[in-house]
C-alpha cells in the first residue's frame, strides 16, 4: 500500500516538473497570468486549462478560474481535480472579512461533492479535495471561522505529506495568513506564512501567488516593507490580471508611496473596466482617491467622486463570484470615496450632507453616518451628531447579532469616534476624551480590512485633532507621531503634527513636518490647499 502511495507521489512530481507553465497561447490571445505547474492526473490538454484555471485563482480572477476549470473538464470529464478549483474559487477572496453569502456556500458544497462522487485517481488529489470540503462541511451550523481554521490545518497536513508540492505549500502559507487574527499583535502566523512565501519566491519568481500571497501576508504596518520587492513585481508577473495591476497598492498605501500606488490603481481601474469587474474597478478608484488625497491631488479625486454616477450604473452586485472584489467592495467604495472627499479636505458641511446608501451590508452604510456624525459635530450639530452615532451603536449591534464579530468591531470604534466629537459639541470635554482615547485604544488592538486602504479618519488622528482644538498640543502631538508610525505620511496627521509642535513651542519639528508635507504634496494642485500655503510658510 505504501509502494504504491509512493509511485502516485513520484508521478505527479515528474508530471509537475514537465507541466507547462501558464503564460502561454488561449485561443488567439497571449495571457500573461504568471507561471504555474501544478500536476495532476487529468490528460495533458486538461493539465494546460487546469494550470490556467490556478494561475487565474491565485490572482483572485474567480469567475474566470471557474470557465478555466469548466474547459478543464470539457478536455477530461474525469478530472476531479477541476471541482476542487472550482470550489476553491466559489470560497472567493480569502482576506474579505465578513460572512460568506448562502449562495457562494451552496455553490461550493456541491463542487465538493461532484468532485468526491467524481473520485480522484490519486491520494495527493483526494488531499486536496478533502482540505477544501472543510469550507463548507455543515456551513449551515458551523462558524465560519472554525471552518476556516479546519481548512488551514488540512492544507497543513498535505504541505507536509507533499514536501516537494510547491502548490499545497503556497496554499497551505495562504490560509495560514488567512486566517490569522486580527487582534493578533504579535503577527506570528502572518510572519510564519511570509518566511515560506519568501523562500518559494526565490525558487519560482514568476509564480503570480507567491508575489500576491507575500503582499497580502505583509499587508499589516510593521511588516509592509517586507513586501516592497514582491509589490513591484507583480503587476509585471500577471499584467492580465486586474488585481494583479491593483494588489502592489496595499503595500504602497502602507508605506506612504503615493506616487506608486495612484499609478496602480489608473492602470487597475482602466483593466477592471475592460473586463467588467466593477466591484473591482470601484475599489481601485478607493485606494486611487485615497493616494490622491494624501498627495494633494484634490482635482483628480474631485473628478474621481463625480465619475461615481457613471460607474455606479455598471455595478451589478447579483455578481457575487466575479474579480477579487466581491459586492461588499463594491458598496463600500461607493460610500467611502465621497465620504473621503470631504472628511480629508475638512467640509464639514459637506460631511454633513451626505446620504446614505442602504446597502445589504451595514458596515458599508456605517460609512456614511461616520463621516454625517463627523461632519454635524464640526459644525456644532450635537444633535445630527448624537443622531449619527446612535445609527452606528444600532449597526454594530445588528453586526453583532449576525455574527459579523470584525465588522461589528470596526463600527463600534466607528461609533465612540462620532459620539466623542458630539460629546465635545455639547461642551463636555472630559467625557469627549474619554471616548476618543477608548476609540484610539480598540483600533490599536485590530487591523483594516483589505477591503480599504484604511480607516476614513484614523482614531488617533481624531483624538490629536481634539486635544489640538482643546490647547493640549504636546498630547496632541504624541497623538499625531502615532498615527504616522501605522499610516506614513498621511497628509492630515503630518499637518496636524506640524500645528501640534507650533504651538507647543517646538519649532524644528515643526519646521520637520511641514516640510515633509510638501515633499509629500510636491506633485499636488497648484494652488492647493491653505494648508500647503501654511506649512510653505512655516518651513521657512
């Protein structure tokens, strides 16, 4: 029984090293998706759209690995290994926090079982095929994140039976950082995961996973420098990709690149609207109008937030399996490049006015009454304030109550940020800080969702701007430097830093962060805003 293992284990490996690599001739078109091998037992035409199928679903092209692994089994009706790529892919992207949609759930529980009636003609297929059946094995009374973590383990066990499979040890390093949690300081599994990336990296340099997972893993602030070879890369790797030409942006969102990441998201926009990904092609205008922003590019965002009519009338959130970005995204985006507009160039009055959306995604329309709350404060509304916080408290609860546990947590921190502001416009100072530091506190203890390029207003942010308006500048400065240690080179944390050290007498640092605002803003709106006009004047 062992010998024979071990022959099936031989074969496939001798089958991995002829397998051709996927950058080659589909139809008439030359794709470049990157080089991938991944052997099975299916007949050679089938292994050429299998190793397609892969290569698209390591670049979180769902949809289109799903036709790849259909053609796949057009060319071997037997190959079980198909269904496995296809229930792979209906588990779409790894890193989207929030609940699997029931239909997604279904669609995958029964490739799983095709592939299982199906049989797999080795011990290596049936592996695979029994770690991805833990996704979804009695998903309508398991959590979901106690299925997530059995499917890491089982990806676990067959890295370590495969050794020389470089296939299961990408997958088994992809939910390992998957998986992680976020409240986790510590990174352990996210480091773990990107040491093995690394080292497969190094061997297979073209493989467009490997340079995707490695962004992904890395995509926390003490780790995001680690991933700068790897963002430059990938875009190169699999150009056919819209992802592909997106996903560097994280890492040049993380550390402050904002030159990188708005040339990115152009090229990710343009391609996602080529192939009719707009749930796609709406988060790369959010990660493009956040790097405008920073940068004092307020004309181009401007023109981003008026295009919105146009690309809104596109999105068609039925398509839950399409690019990387699911429908979430999609209406996400829809309320945050708006809602970023005027919470970053200080219209409160603006902030104030904004609608909402309703969505079937609360955390999506918690966007918009944080920035409402915001903006109503500012402009001494403690009641729309109050009325806005009290909307996000009932979100959170109603997250909560869906067992949405991050996303409950990440409007919650949404809620102390407006409800410390109203606080502060009712004129009760101690009680205002006490929600801003609890605020700061509990977003230190998480992690953005990869669904932004970060957090609408930063809560340390926040609190450095309330204990500026309050005369404490020396705390708000300590707030500032903080903010600027998770997010580089934020426009307002550096001009909110620059103030802080004015006015607490500090002027080298003062003088130091202005400048640094301009160098930041040095390809930005001529003129710009009164807030490059004053750090021109302060640098001096």
């Amino acid at each position: 029984m062992k010998r024979s293992a071990a022959i099936v284990v031989v074969s496939s490996l001798m089958l991995l090293a002829r397998a051709p690599a996927q950058e080659h001739a589909h139809g008439q078109a030359i794709e470049k998706l990157g080089s991938v091998r991944f052997a099975t037992s299916c007949n050679a035409p089938a292994q050429q759209e299998f190793n397609r199928g892969v290569a698209l679903l390591h670049s979180f092209q769902f949809s289109r690995a799903i036709d790849g692994f259909h053609r796949t089994l057009k060319a071997d009706p037997s190959c079980a290994m198909a269904y496995w790529g296809i229930a792979l892919s209906q588990w779409s992207n790894p890193f989207a926090n929030g609940l699997r949609q029931p239909s997604q759930l279904r669609d995958g529980h029964a490739a799983v079982a095709q592939a299982v009636e199906l049989g797999a003609k080795s011990d290596r297929e049936r592996a695979y095929i029994a770690a991805v059946a833990k996704l979804y094995a009695d998903f309508e009374r398991t959590p979901q994140p106690a299925r997530l973590l059995r499917y890491r383990d089982a990806m676990a066990e067959v890295a370590q039976r495969y050794p020389r499979d470089h296939e299961a040890t990408i997958f088994y390093a992809l939910a390992l950082a998957a998986s992680a949690d976020p409240s986790d300081k510590t990174y352990r599994s996210r480091a773990e995961a990107g040491q093995i990336l690394e080292k497969l990296f190094a061997e297979e340099p073209d493989h467009p996973g490997l340079a995707h997972y490695i962004i992904h893993t890395y995509d926390v602030p003490p780790l995001a420098d680690k991933a700068i070879a790897a963002a430059r890369r990938y875009a190169k790797i699999a150009p056919d990709a819209p992802h592909a030409l997106h996903m560097p942006s994280h890492t040049f969102t993380r550390v402050g690149y904002w030159n990188d990441s708005i040339a990115s998201n152009v090229a990710a926009a343009a391609a996602a609207r080529r192939q009719g990904q707009t749930a796609e092609e709406l988060h790369a205008d959010d990660y493009l109008v956040y790097a405008y922003l920073q940068s004092g590019r307020d004309q181009a965002a401007e023109e981003l937030v008026k295009s919105l009519g146009e690309v809104s009338g596109r999105f068609d959130p039925r398509h839950i399996i399409g690019g990387a970005a699911p429908p979430a995204a999609g209406y996400f985006a829809l309320a945050a490049i708006p809602a970023r507009f005027v919470l970053e160039r200080n219209d409160w009055p603006a902030a104030a006015q904004l609608a909402v959306r309703d969505t079937p995604f609360p955390y999506t329309d918690a966007v918009t009454y944080f920035a409402q709350g915001l903006g109503f404060a500012r402009i001494g509304n403690a009641a729309g304030a109050q009325t806005a916080a009290e909307a996000l408290r009932k979100i959170a609860q109603r997250l909560r109550e869906g067992n949405e546990s991050y996303w409950a947590e990440q409007v919650q921190i949404q809620y102390l940020d407006v409800s410390a502001w109203a606080l502060l416009a009712q004129g009760r100072r101690d009680d205002a800080l006490h929600d801003m530091a609890a605020a700061a506190q509990r977003e230190d203890a998480t992690e953005k969702s990869a669904l932004t390029p970060g957090p609408l207003k930063p809560a340390r942010e926040l609190l450095g701007e309330m204990l500026l308006q309050l005369n404490q500048p020396k705390l708000a400065l300590a707030e500032f430097e903080k903010t600027l240690k998770i997010d580089p080179d934020r426009f307002r944390a550096l001009y909110g830093a620059g103030r802080a050290a004015r006015s607490a007498g500090d002027r080298q640092a003062s003088r130091r962060y202005f400048r640094r605002l301009l160098v930041v803003c040095a390809s930005g709106d001529k003129p710009g805003r009164t807030e490059l006009a004053d750090a021109a004047q302060q640098a001096k």
